[in-house]
C-alpha cells in the first residue's frame, strides 16, 4: 500500500509540474505549430518532436502531453462558447418574431372582432333602412371603383418611368403588408417548427387566391451578402430554367426596377412548364432594411412580354424578400411567395402539385432558406469537406445533376430534343437530341464521337406506396432495378468508346456490387451528393475487363421526418478523374407526393400535345396482377390512402451506326426498370389486412418488409 502511494504521489507531483509549467514565447509557438497540423499526437510523436526540435527539447514529455490536453480542452471550450452564443442570437431574434407575429395576429383579430360587430349591425338595421343601405353599397362600390381607377397607371404611358415607379411603390406596400401585416391570413405548416436550428417559422395560406407561402427565419450572413443570393434565382431554385433581366434602370431614391423574363421546368412529362414576366424592385427602407419584391407586369396593365409555344404563362402576385440587420451580426429574412398558376391545362390528379400552399412553401421558401443556410455554415466553417473539394464545387456538381436532369423530363424543343415516331401504343416515351453540344458544352471531341442522346421517359401513378422508402430503397439495393451491362454501356459512351449495344438476354443484373462513397450532405441532411463505384468484375465483354464503374449521385428526400417537396434519385456516370467540367448525362427517378385526401375514380389518363401522346400508368392497379385492380383502387374510399406521381428517365449516348438498336435498348431497359419499381412498390406499400389489424410496418426497413413479403409469397 505504501508503494502504490509513493506511485499516486509521484504521478501527483508530475502531473503538478506539468500543469504549472511555464514555456517561453518560442515554444508557444512550436507547439502550436504542431497543434495545427495535429491535435493530439502521439507518445512517439511528442518524443520525436523533443528529439527534432532545440526549442522543445527542455520539456518533459508528460508536460507536453499535458500542455496538448489543455489546448485541446480550451479549443472545446471555445467552439462551445462561441455555439451557445448564436443560439442564443438565435433564440433572441426567434423571440422577436414570435412578438411581431403575435402582434399581427392580435390586430388580425381585432379586425375580425370589429368586421364581425359591424356586419351585426348591419344585420339588424337591413329590415329598417334597407334602401338606404342598398343605395349607400352602390355608392361606396363605385367610390372603390373610382379609386382602383386611379391606382392603375394610364395606358397611354403605362410603362414610363414614373408610371413604373408607381407601379414599383404599390408593389412594396402590397408586399410588406403580406410579410409583416394582415393582408393575408397565414397558417403554420405543420413539421415546420420554430427552434434556434431550424429554418424558421414557415406559413401557408389557404384562402387567398392562388397560392401563397411565408417564411422568416435568421441566417449568419450580412444583408448585403444574403440579398445578392436571393436576386440569383438561378443558384438556389433549381425548378428554375432560366432568368433574363431584360431592362433595368435606377430610380432617384436609389432604387433598381428590372423586367424579368423566367422559365420554370414543370416537375413531370405530364404536365408543361410555366414562365413569368415580372417586374422587379430593389430598395432600403429608412430603418436601413433592403427589399426585393417582385410581380407579374399582367397583373398592372403594363407590358407582358412576348408568349412561348411551350410553356404557359403564370402570374406573380406581389412578392419578394425583406432583410433587417440583427444585433450582433446575421440578418433576418421574411421570405413570401405569391402565385396564380394556370392550371386549365393540367389533369386533375396533379393539381394538387400546382395549387397546394404546402408544395410551394417546400419548393421555393424552404429551398431559399436552405440555400442560404448552407452558404453561411460554409463561410463559417461548420461544414467540413473530406474530399478536398470546395463546397461551392460540389454545390455546382449537385445543380448541374438536378437541372439537367429537369431537362431531360422537360424535353424542350429549343434544346435539341424531338419526339422518336413508334409503330403502335407504347407506355415509354422517348426523345432523341441530334445535337450533344448543348448536353456538353465544350466537350466538342464527345459531339465527333457520338451520334446524339436517347432519354427514355414514363411517368406512373403510385398509391399509398411511402416516397422516402421507394427512393432509399432504389438507392441502397441497385441490383434490384439496375443492369450491370446497361451501366457499362454508359460509362463507356462517356469516354467516347461505347461498346456493342448490350441485349437483355446476355446482360447480366444483379451481378455486382455497390459502393457508396459520400461526397457532402446539406445542413439538415435533406440531401445527399456521393460517387458509386460498381466494382468490376461484373463488366465484361468478350473476356475483357471493362474496369470499374462510377456513378456521381444525388439524393434527396428519403427521410420521413424532413419536409421535402419531393424524393428523387438522380445518377450520371462519371470519369474517376472527378474534375469540374466533366460532362453529366444523369438518369433517374423523381417522386411527386400528390398532398390530397380525395381520391380520383378515374385512374389511366392520355395528355395530348403538339408533340407526342403521354400516359400515367397506375401502378397501384397492376401490384397484384390482376385485371380488376383498377376497379379495386377507384372504388376505394379509404380517406387514409395517399398518392404520388414516379417520373423516371434514363439518357443513352448513341453512335448513328446503332441508332435504332439503341433505342431498341433505352425502350425495353425503362419497361424492365418500371417492372422491377412494380415489385418493389408492391414490398413496401402496407396491406390493406395489417392496416386493418393495425399491424405496424417498418417504413425504416423497406428491406425487411420486402423480405417478409416475398417469403410470404412463396409460402402461398
């Protein structure tokens, strides 16, 4: 006992000597020196530095290790300190806007509480002075119509600038009575909570007309910086196709009134996309505050620019951004997004993705606010990359998969693509492009080598079958839709040396294995940039390796609790080397989760357009294989159920020589992959007898209950 003392004692005096060592400004800085390069090295590494370093050489090797202990503590304590602090910049700008909103719902209310008397009124003196009452309505009506007549600029010079500035101001005031006032009456979205790591407060309205979402959360970045991000539509919205600023001039208040001209892709083949023409004003208010507002010139009687064949032209109710500087640094931001899209034209089963608050608040507000999310953790160094690639990289990498991938479902004529002409029904469109400069830019040596790309598309319609699970699951187990031979085919087009066009006979699926490498992931996870490596053995042709296979991959929304606007899984094959301007030619599906409880009795619809006939499969009807499934689902009037739309699309680089055999190839390759989507749907939707029963399925598992079922199956 007393030896094992004398130990503790000694160790004790150490360990003092250690923690009241004194080091000289010299070795401060070696030691730092090394801190940076790595915090916590190990014993042979600090006796290397005492042997390699004169300066370090007076210091005991448990001071040292002591000395690194409290450095690594201090830095703790430090990121620590500086995190509690924005939470609670956070939490302190939250409360602010948890006091203004309840301050509009209070004026809201009064309002309520005094129309409601004063209708009351009215009410009990109609019987009396019933005349009067009719003659006095007439007369405030034509006073309101007076007064809207002299809102609204003169046609003769409805666009001069004064006209215009006009146009701008009412714009403003409009906006900011939706942003902060009680123009609209405003609805919290449910999943969209306040707290010092979420996005903000995000609302919805469901009585104004079109639709309309409202977001307002802090961001750590300077209004300055944030309004410039805002105004580039093009880097966060990528529903987005284009923006063209036609005109812009300045206003004597320092103001910039732009026209726009924006082409949105439309989010399935089965519907056709929309585009804008609006009028844009940017200026500071006198607290200092910036604001951009925006609406369509169609709304104003000014000018609305010239119509396209191909899309169909949405108006832009007033909206736009409104950011205040914060105490201590950050902005606040209160985002509204207004729309009336025209949906004369859509079916009535996808509607709902046109006229539903809740989908656009996900696809615009919400991705605006994560955009910006992103870029401050990126500038403040919260986000760490292992890969050695710049963030900004790989958020390019991620925007060039998901709006050329919009591109391939959109099929604009503009960009090359044209209708293949097909003998007889067929439920898979395809498309060809003649010309492949415009797939990849200045990869010019590509254009010599091939003959042009294929897309194949089909859109279908899911039921009760979950998004996030279908896009895990078809992310996680390739082998269950993918052929390893069709892989390879488009990774050797890639380079230029595409093979023979592989059959369905001799191509082998299921016959490799995956490997999933992460790149980078948003703030909340919501999205997912990795490369897949397809190991080789499983591509051959005539005996030869063909090498390994890589896929640069995107996915999003497979997480049940995240709010997504949608779950897809886009993938482009990819040269090792990585670098920034490889050509992407991605493939993939898209799920459009359709948020209604009606459902639709008819279930098979035909859009007819200029260019070619499109179908909806239902792919609820054909699960169980039966011919009277569609007579099943359309008579089902569980309220429970719930609908999607599955878009997929794969591109084929061609050669002219086997044109027509690759589109032999693309054709039957998207049928197979449709089949096997069939199987998989019909794993994971739940059974009519476990809902019944109340039997709870693992949606977090889909493997799981794809096993159970097939076992089951089997057993029948």
């Amino acid at each position: 006992m007393a030896m094992i003392a004398g130990g503790k004692d000694r160790g004790k005096q150490v360990m003092d000597s250690g923690k009241y060592a004194r080091y000289t400004p010299d070795q401060v800085e070696a030691l730092e020196r090394v801190y940076n390069e790595c915090p916590k090295p190990s014993s042979s590494k600090r006796q290397q530095l005492i042997r390699e370093c004169p300066i370090l050489s007076k210091i005991e090797p448990k001071q040292m290790k002591v000395w690194f202990q409290n450095r690594r503590c201090r830095e703790k304590q430090r990121k620590e300190a500086s995190r509690l602090q924005m939470v609670n910049r956070k939490l302190t700008a939250m409360n602010k806007l948890l006091m203004e909103e309840n301050d509009r719902l209070q004026k809201q209310v009064s309002h309520l509480v005094y129309d409601n008397g004063r209708m009351h009124q009215q009410l009990q003196n109609a019987s009396i002075a019933n005349d009067t009452t009719c003659e006095s309505m007439i007369s405030s009506g034509q006073l309101m119509q007076q007064q809207n007549q002299t809102l609204q600029p003169p046609s003769s010079d409805a666009n001069s600038p004064a006209s215009l500035l006009a146009i701008a101001e009412e714009t403003l005031a409009e906006f900011l009575d939706k942003a902060t006032g009680t123009a609209v009456k405003w609805v919290q979205m449910v999943g969209m909570k306040p707290g010092p790591d979420s996005i903000g407060i995000v609302s919805v309205s469901h009585s104004c007309s079109g639709v309309a979402a409202r977001a307002y959360g802090l961001v750590n970045l300077e209004p300055a910086k944030v309004m410039e991000i805002l105004k580039d539509r093009l880097t966060w919205y990528r529903d987005c196709r284009s923006l063209d600023v036609r005109t812009a001039f300045t206003t004597a208040k320092g103001g910039n009134i732009e026209f726009l001209y924006m082409q949105t892709y439309a989010p399935t083949t089965l519907a056709r996309a929309r585009d804008f023409w609006t009028l844009r004003y940017s200026t500071s208010l006198e607290d200092g505050s910036l604001v951009v507002c925006e609406r369509s010139m169609t709304s104003t009687g000014g000018l609305a620019g010239p119509t396209n064949s191909n899309f169909i032209r949405a108006e832009m109710l007033p909206s736009g951004y409104l950011i205040r500087a914060c105490e201590g640094g950050g902005a606040m931001i209160h985002i509204v997004d207004h729309v009336n899209l025209d949906t004369s034209s859509v079916p009535e089963i996808l509607r709902q993705l046109y006229e539903s608050p809740r989908i656009l608040a996900q696809k615009m507000t919400v991705a605006a606010f994560r955009h910006i999310r992103q870029i401050a953790c990126e500038t403040s160094g919260e986000v760490s990359i292992d890969t050695g690639n710049q963030p900004a990289v790989l958020r390019s990498f991620a925007q060039r998969l998901s709006r050329s991938f919009n591109d391939a479902i959109n099929g604009f004529p503009d960009d090359g693509w044209s209708f293949l002409e097909f003998d007889g029904v067929d439920d898979v469109t395809l498309y060809i492009n003649l010309s492949p400069s415009k797939l990849f830019g200045s990869h010019s040596s590509l254009s010599s080598l091939v003959g042009g790309v294929l897309c194949a598309k089909a859109s279908m319609l899911l039921q009760n079958v979950p998004p996030a699970s279908l896009i895990r699951f078809l992310r996680e187990h390739r082998s269950e839709w993918a052929n390893s031979g069709i892989d390879a085919y488009s990774a050797a087009s890639l380079r230029g040396t595409p093979y023979t066009v592989p059959g369905f006979i001799n191509s082998s699926s299921g016959s490799f294995n995956q490997v999933i490498i992460p790149l980078a992931h948003t703030v909340e996870n919501e999205e997912f940039l990795e490369v897949v490596r397809l190991e080789s053995h499983a591509f051959r042709q005539d005996d030869v390796l063909l090498g390994d296979v890589y896929q640069l991959q995107l996915c999003e929304g497979i997480d049940e609790d995240a709010v997504s606007s949608c779950a897809q899984l886009v993938f482009a094959p990819m040269d090792q080397s990585f670098s920034c301007d490889t050509p992407l030619l991605p493939s993939g599906f898209r799920v459009m989760p359709l948020d209604f409880k009606a459902l639709i009795s008819i279930t098979f619809y035909v859009i007819q357009d200029s260019t070619a006939s499109r179908k909806t499969l239902d792919l609820a009807s054909t699960l169980e294989g039966d011919s009277g499934g569609a007579t099943r689902i359309a008579g089902n009037t569980d309220s429970t159920d719930t609908r999607s739309v599955l878009t997929i699309a794969f591109q084929f680089i061609f050669k002219n020589y086997v044109r027509e055999s690759s589109a032999t190839m693309a054709r039957e390759y998207v049928r197979s992959v449709v089949a096997s989507v069939q199987r998989v749907a019909m794993a994971i939707t739940p059974s009519r007898v476990g809902v019944e029963l109340g039997v709870n399925h693992s949606v977090g598992f889909p493997q799981a209950d794809i096993l159970a079922r097939w076992v089951l199956s089997s057993y029948r």
